[in-house]
C-alpha cells in the first residue's frame, strides 16, 4: 500500500536515460510511478498537470512524474487514443507504448537499466529504430523522430529503414492532416533549434511528409537555377546549403525559418522561363503569408521570411544601388524601429550568397556595407531642422534628403576602401 513517497516505485525514463547514456548534459527529469493510483499520488501532495495522460508534478522538486499507461488507438492523429493507467500496468507495457528503442529505457534508483527492447543496442549502433508497429498510430511521431535525427546527427545516428517505412507508410495515409497547426508547427520550431536542421526536411521528405505539410517547399527540389550562379542548380538543394550556412551564422530560429523560405517564389516560376526566376522575390512574399496562416507560424517569424524573399536581391546588389534606393530599402527593413530585424535580414542574405556550392567560404561585404550605411541614416534626426523653423512635411523632406547626402558620401568613402 502507497502511504508515503517513500513507498512509491519510480524509475527515470524517456530522454534522461537515452541522453545521461550518450554522454549528453540533462536538461529535464521525467519519471515513470509503477503500482500507484492518481488518487494515491493526490494524496501524496502531488500536483495533476495533465488532462488527458495522469501526469504529476513532485511536491517538492516540481519534476514530473507519470503512472505507468497503456494506449488503444481508437480515432484519427496523436488524440485518438484511450488511456489506461491503474496500478496493475507494468514498467514494460508502458515502455514498448512509446516511439523509439533509445526512448523506451528506464533506470532504477540504484543505477540499473531496464531495457527490454534493446534501446542501449540501438544507441551503441546509431540507430533511431521504432519500439514496436504501434508507432504507426500517431502521425505525429514521423515529425518527432525527424527532430531526433536533426538533433542526433552529430553523434552519426540515422534512422533504421524499417522505421522510414512506416513513416512513408503514414505520410501516404493522409494521417498527417489528421494534426494540428499547432503540433505541426511545435515541432518544426523545436527541430529548427537542432544542431542539424537540414536533417529534419530531408528525412520529412525522404518519406513524403514534407510534401504533405509544406508543398511549397517541398516543390524546390528539381527547379533549376542558372549555373552560373548556382553551380548546385536545383533550387531545393540551395535552399538546403543556406539553411547550414543560416545555422553557422545564428542560433535564432526565426534566421534559420527566413533561410527556407527565401527562395519560395520559385515554385511559382513558368516551366518555360527555367532556369531564370524574374519576380520570385515578391511572389515569395504571397507564398510565406499562405504557409504561415496554414501552419500558424507566428508573425515575427513571417515578417521576416517575407523581409528576406523581398529584399534579398536587393542586399546582394547593394554596391550598385543609387543613395536613395538605399535609404528606400532601409526604410521598408524598419531599420530604424527595429534594427534586431535590419541585422536578421542581412544574416541571411549571407547565408544565401555563401549556400552555394563553391562559395562557402566567401567574402559576402554588402552586409557590413549595408549596416555602415544605415548607421549614418540613424544619426539624421528632426532637431536641427525643428530649430530651423520647419513644420510637418517640410522637416521630413529635409531629414530625407539629408539621409541621402550622408548615404552617398560614406557609399563613396566605402567604395574607394573596398576597391
């Protein structure tokens, strides 16, 4: 009988075990309680946080600790499930409910593993392999062991073939429409922190997914570019080649989000004006604002994804461009009211200008080019003018013509150093 805290029988489980074994820093401790009831666990001073699953958090450390479950599957995507969790379910059945063998471990309080379907194999292998066929019936594991292969990559984990069938299995199932914007979009979003993220779009679509969740992606593979600007051609290939470029450059997701979506107006290109793409910079700006009201994405990310298609040609013309179409595309990059976006946008036309193949290790001077000229833009203000005795249109008038002459003259003083 569970009387104290004492008394229960717990086990660390799930990514604690599977990161503490690689060697890995814990950054959480989830706990699995055998044998005990959720009233036991109330009465325990334990707090419920879930709904749906009987979660807890410890009355003292706050960690999380779950009654051991079962799952039936009994309707469409990750909610069609029936939960069972009395204290007759043992430590294996719940282990064998869960997605991966490196996930399904679990350790006791004095040290020992309890593995009974060969996770610790599986991790000595670098493998990412399913526990059981039961990992086809929630469509949003496919999204989830994607992340892990963008997170595990470093370690040369790779994804067992049996396990990308199933995933291609439920890609085709049309079970994937079956998940939320909001889930879909979580998990993009954590995969875009990953060490590798470009891992996670080339195993979504290595088994159809990304084709289902984001066509307008997915649909870059195969449209040429000319080749003598883009040596790799395929313009899904590029997008692949900025994206690690974006990802040397910031740890910000939201870079990393502009960097796939920059060049989203090619899809749009005519067959027949391939491989050239007049236009698709502000064809791409439509193509991010329907991706982001599909997946939810929030309106910082799409700001500056839509920046980037715009603008980008622009950043990289930038030496060519007269003192007031400068001074025009600072303003429309708000790079007064918000300079974190002005400097996010020249990331990543850099990342774009290096994810080519060949150029990687490229100067690219039109960001810093850009930035010194924007910061003597910022030192025009409305006083002197004010002083002046100007009013309402008259003191824009001349703050704008007075950005432009400090604009020309430090242009000129860049371009004679850079030539």
């Amino acid at each position: 009988m569970v009387t104290k805290l004492a008394d229960l029988e717990v086990y660390l489980v799930g990514g604690a075990v599977r990161d503490q074994l690689l060697g890995r820093k814990v950054l959480e401790h989830d706990y699995m309680v055998v044998g005990a009831s959720q009233q036991q666990m109330l009465d325990l001073g334990f707090q419920q946080v879930g709904k749906d699953f009987p979660v807890f958090l410890h009355p003292e450390t706050k960690d999380e600790y779950a009654l051991a479950r079962t799952e039936r599957k009994q309707g469409q995507g990750y909610t069609g499930f029936i939960c069972y969790a009395e204290p007759d379910v043992t430590l294996e059945q719940d282990l064998i409910r869960r997605d991966l063998t490196v996930n399904a471990m679990a350790q006791a309080p004095n040290g020992d593993l309890i593995d009974p379907y060969h996770g610790q194999q599986d991790l000595d292998n670098r493998i990412l392999r399913h526990v059981s066929p039961a990992f086809s019936e929630d469509p949003l594991r496919v999204l989830r062991v994607a992340r892990f292969a963008a997170r595990y990559h470093q370690y040369g984990f790779t994804i067992a073939d049996d396990t990308l069938e199933l995933m291609t299995n439920i890609a085709t199932s049309g079970e994937l429409k079956a998940l939320s914007a909001e889930r879909v979009w979580k998990e993009m979003e954590r995969a875009l922190t990953e060490p590798n993220p470009e891992v996670f779009i080339e195993v979504l679509r290595a088994c159809g997914a990304l084709k289902e969740l984001w066509p307008e992606l997915d649909k870059l593979w195969g449209i040429p570019n000319p080749v003598e600007h883009h040596p790799e051609i395929c313009s899904g290939e590029h997008t692949m080649l900025v994206l690690k470029q974006a990802v040397k450059l910031s740890a910000e997701p939201k870079v990393r989000f502009a960097a796939l979506c920059h060049d989203l107006g090619k899809g749009l290109t005519p067959e027949a004006k391939w491989p050239k793409h007049y236009g698709h910079e502000l064809a791409g700006v439509k193509v991010i604002e329907q991706v982001a009201a599909r997946l939810k994405v929030p309106n910082d990310y799409k700001l500056l994804a839509a920046k980037v298609s715009q603008f980008h040609l622009n950043v990289h013309r930038a030496f060519e461009l007269k003192p007031s179409t400068v001074l025009k595309l600072l303003e429309q990059c708000e790079y007064q009211r918000k300079p974190e976006l002005l400097a996010n946008i020249l990331l990543v036309c850099r990342a774009d200008s290096l994810g080519r193949m060949g150029a990687e290790h490229n100067d690219y001077p039109q960001a810093d080019y850009i930035a010194e000229l924007a910061n003597v833009g910022k030192q025009v203000i409305a006083k002197p003018f004010v002083e002046q005795g100007l009013q309402g249109k008259a003191i824009k008038e001349a703050m704008t013509a007075a950005k432009i002459n400090v604009i020309a003259e430090k242009k000129a003083e860049l371009l004679a150093k850079l030539s």
